[in-house]
C-alpha cells in the first residue's frame, strides 16, 4: 500500500488507561454497592463508548439513576483523576510518535474517549504537539465503533482512507477503523487479548513490530 498517514487509538494503544478508568468507575459505582474486578471490568468493558458501559451496568443492576447520568458522572471523574494522575506509556509508544512524526507521515489521534479525558493525557505526556489531529468522542455524533472518527481524522489531514492505517487494541476500535475502509493493525494489550480482531488487516505483538512495518512501507 502507498502510505500517507498512521491514525492511533489512545487508551490501551498509547498509554496504559484502562485501570485508571476502573478506579474511576469504581469510585462511581461505590454508593450502589455495585462491585466489579478488574480483570472482568476491563475485559468487558475495554473500548466500548462509556455510555454503552453505562446503559448495561444501569439495566443489569437495576439502578434508578440514567445511563447518561452514569457516564457524565464517570467523565467528569476521570477528568479530575486524570489531572493528578498520568498513565503509564505503553512500549515503544513514545519512540514510535517522534519516529512518525520525523518519517513525515500524516499522524492522527482517533479516541474513544472524551475530550476531558484525553486532553490532559496528552498534554501532559508531551504528545498532543505531535498530531496533526486529535479527534474525540465529542467531535462525532456517532463514535466508535461508527466509522466516523477516522474519517473525521481522514478529512482533517487531507488523506484517503487507503492510504492510512490505524493502531487498535480493542474489538470496538478495530470494527471503527474496518466501517472507514481503513486498514488497521491490532496490537492487544493483558485486557483485550481476547478480542475479536477478525477483522483487523494484521496482527502484531507490539509497536516496536508496528513501526518495523512501517519502515518497510517509506
């Protein structure tokens, strides 16, 4: 494929969030008694829209309050968790942004998350500079796993779909990328490795093999 541009997921992909979405998911769900392990937590939940979490954790707990209560609750926590408390960078994340930045491809972010959330992850890991774009959840009407993300990001950066790529850790992120007709690369993390990346176009081991990949496509 003639390669333009890489479009990255953030959380499990970049940076490893997911337990910080736990912690703040937990301290949501304390006041209704409602309890969940990590492990369980995250793989069922990783990288599906915090509503979609919310709307089921209402339905199968038969709480009172609104989903859209729940998940404007759990926003609002990661954002001011999030201030304090930056997550670990996943391997190789950081060397592979400067690495495709200075090739001169294109670079997009493409989150799942709220931009409350992922500004202050990004800002404060010296990667939001590194973008040419940043889209989140709040700038589409239908997030992941609807296609409209990456074709957001696509259209930001001036860049066909097949001529891009994108990095995924989870089913949902995977479905959004396939629903752009964009070829994607799944990179599971210890909370997704049982996903579906059926659909994925490959499947690596990490973003050190990504960007082997990449080198072979200048």
């Amino acid at each position: 494929m003639s390669l333009n541009a890489v479009l990255f997921d953030m959380d499990g992909t970049l940076v490893d969030s997911e337990s910080m979405h736990f912690v703040c998911w937990s301290q949501l769900l304390a006041p209704y008694n409602i309890r969940y392990s990590e492990d369980e937590f995250c793989q069922r939940f990783s990288g599906r829209p915090t509503l979609e979490a919310a709307i089921d954790i209402k339905k199968e707990n038969n709480l009172s309050v609104s989903a859209q209560f729940l998940a404007d609750e759990k926003y609002r926590l990661f954002g001011e968790y999030v201030k304090s408390n930056l997550p670990p960078i996943m391997p190789f994340a950081e060397q592979i942004l400067k690495a495709v930045k200075k090739s001169g491809l294109k670079m997009a972010l493409v989150t799942g998350s709220a931009r409350s959330e992922a500004m202050p992850i990004l800002k404060g890991l010296g990667f939001y500079e590194l973008f040419d774009t940043v889209v989140t959840k709040d700038d589409v009407t239908n997030p992941k796993p609807a296609g409209d993300p990456y074709l957001l990001a696509l259209k930001h950066i001036d860049v066909a779909p097949e001529h891009a790529i994108a990095v995924e850790d989870t089913f949902t992120g995977v479905c959004a990328a396939n629903n752009a007709h964009v070829h994607v690369v799944a990179i599971a993390n210890h909370h997704t490795v049982d996903h579906d990346f059926s659909k994925a176009t490959y499947r690596m081991k990490n973003l050190g093999e990504f960007w082997q990949w990449v080198q072979s496509q200048l």
